[in-house]
C-alpha cells in the first residue's frame, strides 16, 4: 500500500465536499419545482425535464471523467470539472426562459459528475479496509444525506430571496470547492497511464468490471440504496406536499427525519467498527433495510398518508443504507487500484441509473406518487436483500486484487 498523500481528516473532508455537490445540486432545488411553473408559465412536466437533464448530465458524464482522472490524473480533470460546473450553475442562476434553466442543469450535472467519481477514486488511491472504509462511512453520509438536507436550505432560500437564490447558492458551493481542490488536495493517482483513456482500452475496462461479481454485487447493492435516496428525492416532494398537505417550508425541515436518521446511522458505523468488521455492519444494515421498506408496504395498505407513516420507514431505510456505504463501497473498489476511477464512474453511474430508473417509473408507470414511492422503495430494499446475501455465499470472503487485462 502506498504512502498516503493526505491526512484521514483532510480527505475525509475534501471527499465529502466533492461527493456532496452531485446531491446537493440535484435537491436543493426541489422545493421551488411548483414555483417554477409560475415563473416560467409552463407545465410541471416540463419543469420535471430540468430533473431529467440534471440526471443525464451526471449520470452519463461520470463515464468519462473517471477514466481521464486514471489517464491524467485526478486533480487537473476535478478542476475541469468544477469550472464546467460553475458555468452550468451560473447559467441556471441567470435563466429566464425553461429552455435556458434546461441547458444549464445539464452542463451543471455533468460539471458535478466528478464529485462522486473522483473522490472515492482519491480515497482509493490511498487507503483501503477498515481504514478505507471509515473515510467512505463521512463521504457515504454525505452522499445520501444531500438529498434530504438540501431541501431545507433550498426552502428557506425560497422563502426569503426567491427561486433564483437557490442556484446562487450552488455557484457560492461550486466555488468553495474548486478552490478547496487548489489548495489542500495533491495529486493521489501513481498509475496515470494516458492509454486508459483509448475508446478500445476503455471499453474493455468497462466490460472487466461487469464481468467481475466482486464489482458487480457491491455496485448494485449500492445503486438500490443510494439511487432509492434519488429517487425519494423526485418522489416525497409531491407525497408530502401534494398528499399529506406539508408546506414547502415544512417539507424542507420534515425531511430532517431522513438526513437524521442517517446521520445516526453512520455515527453507529463508526463506532461499530471499533468491534466488528464493516461486512458483519453491512449484513444488519441489509436486514434493517428490509425491514423499512416492508414497513412502508404495510402503513400504504393498512394507514392513511400521513408524515409519520411515510417517513418513519424512510428514516429505517436511511439508517440501514448508511450502515451498508462503507463496506460495499470499499469492496468495490478495492479489487481495481489501477482503474480506480473507472470503477468509481461505473458505480456511481449504477448509483444514478437506478435513480433514474426510479424516478421514471415513477412518473410512467403509477397513478400516485404514494404508490410510486411504495412500490419501488419496498421493491429496490428486498432486492437489496437477495444480492446481498447471496453475495455472501457465492463470492470470496478476503476481495483479492485483480489484474486489469
């Protein structure tokens, strides 16, 4: 293993800044979606397109910028990144047409593309294990606690300054990071090898880690809890405000039950770490996971929709998630040093996949958003439970490292 370049604390906080930017952007905004058809006199299909746009942008871009972060190295390609970022942010900010506000989410996913794909690849590079995964449970509480911390800002800035002031905000964040990068983070990647980045040798990277079920089990686990935190994301805001009756100022600060809980949650995996094995951690989160969403299921059949009977199950589903991050993420990593971010790209790009996934369903294939949320949470945690556990007998139990062909 090689000399860290960065002090656990420093890349613990520089990885939760960058791996915040992707969620923070995509919900902070999530309060004024119904105030953005006012002023834009438009639809709310269409206003639900600057969500889609956003989650092409970032989901598709991780694709290439954790390959040119293996090619080039990861600081100069975050920097880009961020740059591109900031315009899309700006961009947003000044909009004053749906068409322009389409544009600049879409520049503005794909600029924060690199928060999730690189930080994790810069942690790599440097620690793994336990080690690792204590670094990845503060990113992985960041990750998914965006989501639902966001909307609370994004509604008091609503409140106070208006809808504009939210993607301010995202310019005011954008620029904090860039020059955080600047200053405090080195170059992490020892393997820079340019070829990485030929189509032919990029796409067989991408095939190796699909083929690999040492990538493929934690990945998807990953995409089912993490992408049910962005699905959630599109979702709650029309079951809480639209079905239970919430204000959009209620709703920011009702979504606290979620950022709470996982906080809660990966305040629980630091210290069960100090005693068990991020694996055995992993295995209650699974269970714990299961057992929300079954939860869900039942207060959607047996409850009418109420604050409680929708978030105290998401509260369980987000303590469980959390309780899960660290290990599955460490053990999908671990097997590819020298590809690192690809494999980052690849499951981030699961991560919001399913997301997508979700959200779509969401939209086409049910009547209701309660029924949405219902049906695709309980479904995405029993899934979460069958790869899981049958991970946990077919694959081996110490992850080997493998050799990129």
């Amino acid at each position: 293993m090689q000399t860290a370049l960065m002090t656990e604390r420093r890349a613990s906080a520089i990885g939760a800044l960058l791996v915040a930017l992707g969620p923070i952007s995509l919900a902070l905004y999530t309060p004024a979606m119904p105030t953005l058809v006012t002023v834009f006199a438009t639809d709310m299909s269409t206003v639900k397109l600057t969500m889609t746009f956003y989650f092409i942008g970032f989901t598709f871009a991780q694709l290439v910028c954790g390959p040119l972060s293996d090619a080039y190295g990861r600081r100069p390609v975050v920097l880009w990144f961020l740059a591109g970022y900031l315009v899309g942010s700006f961009m947003a900010f000044s909009a004053t047409t749906i068409e322009f506000l389409l544009v600049g989410r879409l520049v503005q996913g794909i600029g924060a593309s690199c928060g999730i794909a690189i930080s994790r690849a810069i942690i790599r590079d440097q620690y793994t294990g336990d080690k690792g995964a204590g670094i990845m449970n503060l990113i992985g509480m960041m990750l998914a606690a965006g989501p639902a911390f966001a909307p609370v800002i994004g509604s008091i800035a609503l409140e106070l300054a208006g809808w504009a002031s939210i993607f301010g905000f995202m310019v005011a964040y954008g620029a904090i990071v860039l020059t955080a990068i600047v200053l405090l983070v080195p170059e992490t990647n020892r393997h820079r090898d340019s070829a990485l980045i030929n189509p032919r040798r990029l796409a067989r990277s991408y095939r190796f880690l699909l083929g690999q079920p040492l990538f493929l089990v934690p990945a998807l686990i990953l995409g089912l809890t993490i992408g049910g935190f962005y699905t959630l994301a599109t979702i709650l805001p029309f079951v809480l405000i639209d079905q239970v009756g919430l204000r959009p100022l209620q709703f920011g600060i009702g979504m606290l039950m979620q950022t709470g809980c996982f906080f809660l949650g990966g305040l629980a995996t630091r210290l069960l770490l100090k005693r068990f094995p991020s694996d055995k951690i992993a295995g209650f989160g699974s269970l714990l996971n299961l057992m929300s969403g079954l939860a869900l299921f039942a207060g959607y059949l047996y409850v009418a929709p109420s604050y409680l009977s929708v978030m105290v199950p998401v509260g369980g589903f987000a303590f469980g998630t959390a309780l899960m991050l660290p290990s599955m993420t460490v053990r999908g990593l671990h097997p590819f040093p020298k590809i690192a971010g690809a494999a980052s790209a690849m499951m981030g790009f699961v991560q919001i996949g399913v997301g997508l996934v979700g959200s779509a369903m969401a939209a086409v294939v049910f009547d209701d958003a309660q029924t949405a949320v219902t049906m695709i949470i309980t479904g995405m945690t029993v899934l979460t439970a069958l790869i899981y556990w049958s991970g946990k007998v077919l694959l081996p139990k110490d992850t080997p490292v493998l050799d990129v062909p």
